[in-house]
C-alpha cells in the first residue's frame, strides 16, 4: 500500500477550524445554557470553511515532511512522532503571529496542530 497523501490531510484539514474553536464553543454554551444553539452550530460551519482554507496547505506540507522522514527513518513513521511534529509546529506558527507565550489561542493551535498530524497519520500507510 502507498502513502495516502490525499485522504489524510483533506479530513485534518476540514476538523481543523471545529477543533479550533471547539473549547470556545462548549464553554460558550455551557454559560448560554443551550439557547443559542443556532448560532453555535452557524458558528461551527463558519469554522470548518475558514480552517480548511487556513489549514490545507499547513497539513499537505507536513504530511509530504513526515511522509518522507517516513521512508527515510523508521522512528518518524510512529504515531506520537506525527503528534509531536503537529504539536510543535502548531505552536512555532501561533507564537508566529501572537508573539504571547502563554496566550491560550497558541494553546489551542498547538492543540489542533496535534489533531490534524495524528488525523493524517491514521491515514497514512508505508509499503514495508
């Protein structure tokens, strides 16, 4: 079986925005009382196109990088690995832009950052 580089990063790439502002969302809601659920739900198709337009590009470069690390070295193929990278990186790029170390949005880049790279490992095979 040959690495998958499509299905991997296109599902990462369409989480990403409702694992981004889905801390937000269950504390919103959790305070709302679940009255203002059309709004939520608005707000988490709104997040799923803004993230996968945000997201695509990020996740088919990791996944080309992991992918090749991959064929290279064995360690690189293991799932904590992905994690780590995506973590990582998620991290680099919002302190990129908040220059905060502690801002609870790097938080959450990070985090998704960790989603998409385990989301894409899960799809991505090696044909030894």
């Amino acid at each position: 079986m040959r690495p998958d580089r499509v299905t991997g990063p296109l599902l990462a790439s369409f989480l990403a925005g409702p694992v981004f502002v889905s801390p937000l969302l269950l504390a919103e809601l959790n305070r709302a009382g679940g009255a203002e659920l059309l709004g939520i739900v608005f707000i988490l198709f709104m997040a799923t196109l803004i993230g996968f337009m945000l997201a695509l590009v990020p996740n088919i470069l990791g996944a080309a990088l992991m992918v090749g690390l991959g064929r290279r070295w064995r360690m690189a193929r293991h799932r904590a690995a992905w994690a780590a990278v995506g973590f990582t990186l998620g991290w680099l790029l919002a302190f990129a832009f908040s220059r905060e170390i502690l801002f609870a949005a790097n938080a959450w880049l990070a985090a998704t950052g960790l989603a998409c790279a385990s989301i894409v490992r899960h799809f991505t095979a090696w044909p030894d």
